[in-house]
C-alpha cells in the first residue's frame, strides 16, 4: 500500500502517555513502612504442579508467592471475597502502570469499584528491569493459557491449562459449579513469567523465567480476597505451555500478619456516580 506524503511527518509525531501516574493514589511510605513490618504467618498454601489452589487473604494482612523448586511461572487470579463480581482488571492494570508489574505498583479491580485490591510490596527479581528483546517478568498482558486457544491453535483436549486450573479451584473454594466458576476466572497476572512483544511483528513472546528457587514476590491485600494462583504447565515457560512435557515445580503462598493488619481501612469503591449521562 502506499503511503501518503506526510508519511514520515505523521510518524514522527510523539507519543503522550495515556495515564499519567502523578494522581494516582498511592501508599504511603508510613503505609509501606507498617505493612513490611512484624509479618507473622497465619497460613500456607502448596500449589501442586500442573494445578491451582485457592486461598484467603484478609485486608491488611500480606502474602508472598514463592518459587520453591525450580523454576515456574504462577497465574493469579484475585476476588473480592466479599463480592465476587470484583475482580483484577489486568488490562486496566496494563493501562495505569504498563506491562509488567513490580514493587510499588498496584493490582486493580474491575468497574465499577475500580480501586487497588493488593500492592506489590516486594519483588526479588525487580533487578531484571527490560532485557535486549523487550523482556521483563511478572506481565500483565497475557491472558492465561487455555484449552480453548490450544484446540484452536493445535487441535485436542488438554485439561491443565491454567484456565482450568483455576477453574477447578475456584469451583472447589466457593461450591459453584465448574461452568459456573469458570465464568469468574479472569486475565491474570502472570507472576515470574517473562514475556514481551517482539519488535518487528508486535507479537506476544515468552522466554525462560529468571526466577530461581527462592524468588517471591510479596503483596499487601488492601481488601479481603480469594485467591486463585495456578503452577502453569509451561513451568518456566521456555519452551512451551498447554502440555505435560515442560518441567513443572509446586508454588508457595504464605499468608502473613503484619503490622499494618490490626488497623487496615480498605480503600473505598471508586467516586464515579455511575449516572453515564442520563
Ligand atoms: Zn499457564
């Protein structure tokens, strides 16, 4: 196709940051500060290879995944346990604090509440920054592997996708059924995974994770929530997801109090009074 004259002109055009960040509600350091202090365990959960687990996290109270095997790539998913039509709206996450996540940026939830469900209070691989092909860990643009974009792509019946993974999970915590549950599982957070786009096409690259038995990445539940993290089959997701043949490790979340648990007031549902107009 050819181009039109002021081709170049256009182009070179700057781009403008959509969100700018300089409003956006953050923690305070006194806030960080308390949530980083006396952290004692309250509860564990092992997430087996291959499957999801659920767990419950109270508002204040902190959490720490952690890759404790070997290297594995977790899908999380987070509710509001008190209402679980409020969950984390990955692609506004994207759109507030770009495509990957780290300390100090937070996890948001879906209209009409639209406010922080968790903070990211630490990230033992935050040295990675963008590697040379774009890279970087813990992305908010990928959805989450599934059995339906396999059979698509691939042909056949794969179950442990982390869409079913966190299907079965989530039906098993809240007594829903599994066609029931599936329609709450939502775009994730892929914690460790590292992922871009590629330069020349735009498209949606993995390579293997960074992470190294031991990694975690730590958050502050700013409401009380359910939980749902999946051991992607793609373990470290070098090579390929959707089958059994990678090398898949359990993943650990530990439940915490800390000091800023006892006192913790959850932000409030977002101000928009939802009149559209009309
Ligand atoms: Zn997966």
């Amino acid at each position: 196709m050819r181009a039109p004259e002021d081709a170049d002109a256009r182009r070179a055009i700057a781009p403008q940051i959509c969100y700018p960040t300089d409003t956006l509600p953050r923690l305070s350091e006194l806030q960080v500060a308390r949530a980083l202090a006396g952290w004692s365990k309250t509860a564990e959960v092992l997430v087996p290879p291959r499957q999801a687990a659920c767990f419950h996290v109270r508002a204040g109270q902190a959490f720490r995944i952690t890759s404790v095997d070997g290297p594995q790539v977790g899908d999380l998913n987070l509710w509001n346990s008190t209402d679980l039509s409020e969950r984390f709206y990955s692609g506004k996450t994207r759109a507030l604090h770009g495509t990957h996540v780290t300390t100090g940026d937070r996890l948001w939830s879906s209209f009409p509440a639209l406010r922080p469900m968790a903070t990211i209070l630490h990230d033992s691989l935050g040295w990675y920054g963008k590697d040379a092909f774009g890279g970087s860990v813990h992305d908010v643009i990928g959805t989450r592997c599934d059995p339906y974009t396999h059979n698509l792509l691939a042909g056949g019946q794969y179950h442990h996708c982390c869409h079913s993974n966190l299907t079965r999970a989530f039906a098993d915590a809240t007594g829903k059924t599994l066609h029931e549950a599936e329609g709450f599982v939502h775009d994730v957070l892929n914690v460790f995974m590292c992922t871009g786009f590629t330069r020349d096409t735009g498209q949606y690259f993995m390579k293997a994770s960074p992470v190294r038995t031991g990694d975690h990445l730590d958050f502050l539940a700013e409401i009380d929530l359910l939980g749902a993290l999946s051991a992607c089959p793609g373990g470290d997701c070098s090579f390929e997801h959707s089958s059994d043949t990678a090398a898949c490790y359990p993943l650990l979340v530990e439940v915490f109090n800390t000091d800023a648990t006892a006192d913790w007031t959850p932000p409030l549902v977002n101000a928009y009074d939802r009149s559209h107009g009309r």
